[in-house]
C-alpha cells in the first residue's frame, strides 16, 4: 500500500520549507514520491517552490479549491484514485493553512482508497512567534490542524525562543478545546500511539525544535515514524467566505514599495485582518521576486518565475479597500 504523509500547520507556518527537506530526505532514500499541493485558487505559489524537486522519482499535483468544502473533496478523493496505479511509495500532502482534517481521514477510509492506501504520519508545522497570539476563530483553526498529528516541529526559531514556553503555549490551547489537560487531569487515550499524557503533546515524544536546515536523517527518521493522533473535540462551524484569499495577476510594484504596501496591510484596521501575503512580482524591468510575509516577518528574495501573482490570505479582507491599493499594479483586481 502507498504510505500517506499530511503536512498541515496554520497559515505562513513554513510547510513547504519543511517539506522541501523531508522529500529530499526521502527521495535519498530511493522512494518514489508525490507531493500534492492542495490550495486555494487556481494558482498554487507553493508548488512552483517545490519545481526543482521533480523529476523521475518526485511528482507534483495539485488540487484547486476554494468553491466549497464538498467539491474540494470530491477532487480529492478523484485525485487520489487516478493516482492509484502510479507505482508511488508514498504520497506528501501539503493542505492549504485554513483545513479541515477530518477531510483526510474521512477521504482515504473509503472505497477503493482504502484499499491502496495506509495513513503514515500526519506531521503539524508551528511558527514558534505567533503562538501566543492567537484569538478568536484563528485559536480553534489552528487547534484543528495540529490536533492529530504525530510529530510537532517547531519553525521560525530564534536564540531567543524558549522552547518549552512554545510547548506549553500550544498545550494551553488544546486544553481550551477539550484536548488535553493543564494537570488537572489526564488526557484521552491516545489511540495511534499508545500512552496518556497529562498534556495532548508531550514536549519529550512529540515535538522537534530545529532549524529545518539543522534536522538530521535521525530527525527525519523520528518524522517518518511519528505516526497520527485520534482527536476528538467540538466542531465549529467555520464559513469559507471568512478566509476566502485575494489575487493580483500580473503585479509589477518595485521592491521598497512593494515592502511598504505589504507591511502597511498587517497593520491597517480597513483591510480586514490579514494573515498571510505571498506570491511572485516583477520589481523591474528584469527583476523578480518572491513575497512571502506574516505581521511577523517579512522576506523578499529574488527568484525566477512564468507567474507574476500575489495572494493575500486573512479574515474578513474587504476586497473593495485593498483591490483600490493594487489596481494600478496589476493588470487584474480580485474578482
């Protein structure tokens, strides 16, 4: 059977970061690989990321989303069964950072997927900054996307992060969902791997704090076998249109400017509250560059790209507001 590995972690988390290595770390080891991009829109930046990796061992999909959850599933379940006769070792699946995980569960327990697939680790990615702020609908999300997996590894790490803080921090939030406990009392089961922690994490067994360029093929080896978690909590509902994404073709915005306006937007109350801006702009005449931001950080390297398309990733975006910022920029506004 083909081994499946979800990747999952809230927005602007460093999931393609991560997986760039893990595949390496893989492919080295002789296995046939596909990593499926699943996101937003009919542009996916993060698979062009990954196009140095393919070639005849490591293929790259993609499943388009953003026209509701049941059509979304579809596509990827019919993903999956065209997939099926390939000859893969093992499937990577890189989720969008808004996700429901039970999609993934509920896809691959039905026929004929279960028949030519076995779940391997669902493996979580957390930006050790932002944390501790977290509010509202964003501390459920992100409560949802780690609450199964196997293996936590911590990102955006510095000499000044404390670690265990970043654990505890994390277990919190779980507890808040019914996951997990403060001491008070003991965790559920846990069903994939067997113990009862006081805390749903256990700062020893589940997480990894390392730079991605620091992990080692004994890190790697722990990743593969971290296995998944069963987390049962209270579902809320959650409205697509609440983080629907914006998109900008053909941007063209030289590079101090392109900074200012996208730093501008973390802070300004009329956009909506934006969580993640990235993509690829055309900063000269015979320039490019990779925009990849948070409130937290931002970076701005060069790169060369067919696509010049920036995406705007939050809660509550007003479409009109920001589409006025962009429109002498681009040659389209989001629709």
């Amino acid at each position: 059977m083909v081994k499946i590995d979800l990747v999952t972690g809230f927005l602007g988390s460093g999931k393609t970061t991560f997986i760039r290595e893990y595949a390496r770390y893989i492919l080295n080891k002789g296995e046939k690989i596909c990593i499926i991009e699943n996101d937003y829109g009919a542009v996916n930046v993060d698979m062009v990321l990954l196009q140095d990796l393919y070639g005849d061992n490591c293929n790259l999909e993609m499943i388009v989303g953003g026209d509701g959850k049941e059509a979304h599933r579809r596509r990827f379940r019919t993903k999956l069964i065209s997939m099926g006769m390939s000859g893969y070792d093992r499937v990577i699946i890189e989720p969008s950072g808004i996700y429901d995980v039970d999609e993934f569960f509920d896809v691959l327990y039905d026929e004929p997927l279960d028949r030519w697939y076995e779940i391997g680790n669902v493996i979580s990615i957390v930006d050790a900054k932002s944390v501790s702020e977290l509010s509202g609908v964003s501390r459920y999300l992100f409560m949802s996307e780690i609450a199964s997996a196997g293996k936590i590894v911590l990102s955006k790490l510095s000499q000044d992060t404390d670690a265990q803080n970043v654990m505890g921090k994390i277990n919190e939030i779980m507890a808040e969902f019914g996951l997990g406990c403060s001491g008070k009392s003991k965790a559920p089961a846990n069903e994939s791997i067997g113990d009862k922690d006081e805390f749903w994490f256990s700062p020893e067994k589940h997480f990894i704090a390392k730079s991605f360029s620091d992990l080692t093929d004994s890190d790697f080896e722990n990743i593969e076998k971290a296995g998944y978690r069963h987390a049962s909590y209270v579902k809320l509902p959650i409205e697509d249109e609440q983080y629907n994404p914006l998109f900008y073709f053909d941007v063209a915005m030289p590079e101090d400017k392109l900074r200012e306006t996208a730093t501008s937007l973390f802070k300004d109350e009329k956009a909506g509250h934006v969580i993640r801006i990235k993509g690829f702009v055309k900063t000269g005449e015979n320039s490019q560059a990779e925009l990849n931001a948070t409130e937290k950080e931002l970076s701005i390297t060069p790169i060369v790209s067919s696509k010049n398309v920036l995406i705007i990733i939050g809660e509550g975006l007003n479409k009109a507001y920001i589409n006025d910022i962009f429109k002498d920029y681009c040659s389209q506004v989001s629709l």
